[in-house]
C-alpha cells in the first residue's frame, strides 16, 4: 500500500459523522421556503454529494427554489449545523500517524471550502493536512471531481504524479469523480453509502472501519 505517496480525504462520512447537522439544515431549508419535506432515508441522502445536485435529484426542486433551499441551509449552517457534527474515533491520530510516515495529505470536499476549514480547526486536525480544497460558495456547479484535481493542484502534482494517490471516501461521487481524475479511490463503509453502493461503482479498496483504514495504509 506504500506505493500510494498522497492521500486526499473527503470529510462528511469519511473523517467526520456530519449527520444530525446536515439533515437539520436541509429540513430548514426545505420548510424555510416552505417546500415538501422528504422521508428520513431522503434527508439522509444528501449527506456527501454537493446541495445543487441533491435538492433537484432527491426532492424535485427547480435551480431557482433549489438556490432559495441553499440559502437558508447555508443561513442555519454557519451557525449551528457546522457545529452539530464529531470526529469518528481513531481519525483524528490516524490522520497525524499518516503525515508522520510522510504520507501527504490533502482534503477534498464538496463542502464549501469556508466551512471545511472552520470544521478542521474546530476539532484540531487542520495541520494535518498540506492542502485543502472544497467547493466556491459563489460557484454551484462544481464537482467532486472538480475538488479532486484542485486539491492535487494544491499539492503541486503532476499527470506523472497520479498514480500514487489514492482518494478516500464514502460515496458514489468519490469514486467518479477519482475515476474521472485517473486516480484510485478507497471507499469506507462505514460512513452514509447505501449498502452495495461502493462495489457497484467500482472502488479500487474498501474498508469496513477507521481502524481497518490503518492497517492497510500503516502495515
């Protein structure tokens, strides 16, 4: 597993269990604006890909209610959701551990980049990492490919450079979007993948647990 030299990590369901957050913000923002609220397995849904994609797939809204849906996400994020959110156990010393062995590290989220860095700081894992990309919260057309390639960008690599890394997450959009960026991709099942979602889009590695995590990237 050495042959892989940079890791980039996505956040919500890989290093961080975001849920209550995430599915109270789409709440508000869905019966803000007084739209349909969808069944629990919906809301929970929404948790990894990017809002533009997940307000119009999962509860049928138009790009201009699902911009009016964001906004008041975002208006009730900021302030409380970011916050209603913890660290798996094992991520925070497994991160550090890979730096150390002189893996390095970037994140690469769908996440507005503005709130993922508000969310390592919080829980004190930011210096684990070289590099940070996450979504514009100007720009709502963004993929996860699109932070893939930046967060590469942002460590300074090259097209000889893909094939020692390795992306880690928890969703479909990961492994399409490493798989659009010819790199390999871990998936993690214990974060908010349907079961089966993983196998069937073709993670290169999957692994059941953080701590499994660790003995395939520090034998």
């Amino acid at each position: 597993m050495r042959k892989y030299k940079y890791l980039l990590f996505d956040l919500d369901g890989t290093l961080t269990d975001s849920e209550e957050g995430i599915i109270n913000c789409v709440r508000y923002g869905l019966t803000s604006r007084k739209f349909p609220v969808p069944d629990y397995d919906t809301l929970r849904a929404f948790i990894g890909p990017p809002l533009v994609v997940s307000y119009q797939e999962l509860c049928g809204l138009s790009y201009k209610d699902t911009e009016a849906a964001i906004l008041k996400y975002r208006e009730r994020y900021s302030e409380k959701g970011i916050f209603e959110n913890r660290v798996y156990d094992g991520v925070p010393e497994l991160l550090f551990d890979l730096k150390n062995a002189g893996y390095r590290l970037a994140l690469a989220t769908s996440k507005p980049e503005v709130f993922a860095r508000r969310i390592l700081s919080h829980f004190r894992i930011a210096d684990a990492f070289e590099a940070v990309a996450g979504s514009s919260i100007e720009r709502e057309d963004e993929t996860k490919a699109d932070m893939i390639r930046l967060a590469m960008k942002r460590l300074g690599l090259t097209e000889e450079d893909k094939g020692y890394v390795l992306m880690i997450g928890d969703r479909k959009h990961d492994i399409s979007g490493a798989k659009e960026c010819g790199v390999a991709v871990a998936g993690v099942k214990y974060g908010y993948a349907p079961e089966g979602e993983l196998l069937e889009y073709g993670a290169d590695i999957i692994v059941e647990s953080v701590s499994e995590l660790r003995e395939i990237l520090l034998p």
